[in-house]
C-alpha cells in the first residue's frame, strides 16, 4: 500500500531530515518526493510505501502528528487510493 505524506509549516532547519529519518526508523521506503518554499512556509509531499513498514497507516498517522506538534508543523497521512479519488477532476 502506498500513502501520501504532506508537511506544511513555517521553514527552518531539519524538517526534511526528522521526518525523512522517521520514515527510515520504521522500514517506509519513499517512492516520490517534493518540497518548496513559498513566502516563508515549507511545503513537503511525499508518496511513500507501506509494503515493508513497521507500523500501520494509523500507527504513522498518529506518530506523525505527535512529530508534527513537536517542530510546530502539520503533518497529514492518507491512503494514496482515497488521495487520488479525492484530487480526480
């Protein structure tokens, strides 16, 4: 199963890091990434898969929201199925 993981908040040094290293300490493989600043805010996408993971879905949403809290972001995890049904035009 694959998942997108997105990370908007303020820039400052380490977002990439903590979370890409999280992803690795829980056996998640990432398939895609991208990342940008606009006007100040850090703004990460990532398509991640699931197939080797140490944790559920749930399991990383809920840990990743922990995460997020402690470096003042907002971290969201969704199912790429329900992502793309929700984004098809």
């Amino acid at each position: 199963m694959n998942a997108i993981i997105t990370v908007v908040g303020s820039d400052k040094v380490g977002i990439v890091a903590n979370v890409t290293a999280f992803l690795a300490e829980h056996s998640i493989n990432i398939i895609d990434i991208t990342q940008t600043i606009l006007s100040g805010n850090f703004v990460m996408m990532l398509m991640v898969s699931l197939d080797n993971a140490n944790v559920s879905i749930d399991e990383l949403r809920q840990s990743l929201t922990e995460k997020a809290k402690d470096m003042d972001l907002e971290i969201n995890v969704m199912n790429e199925k329900v992502f793309s049904a929700m984004h098809r035009v």
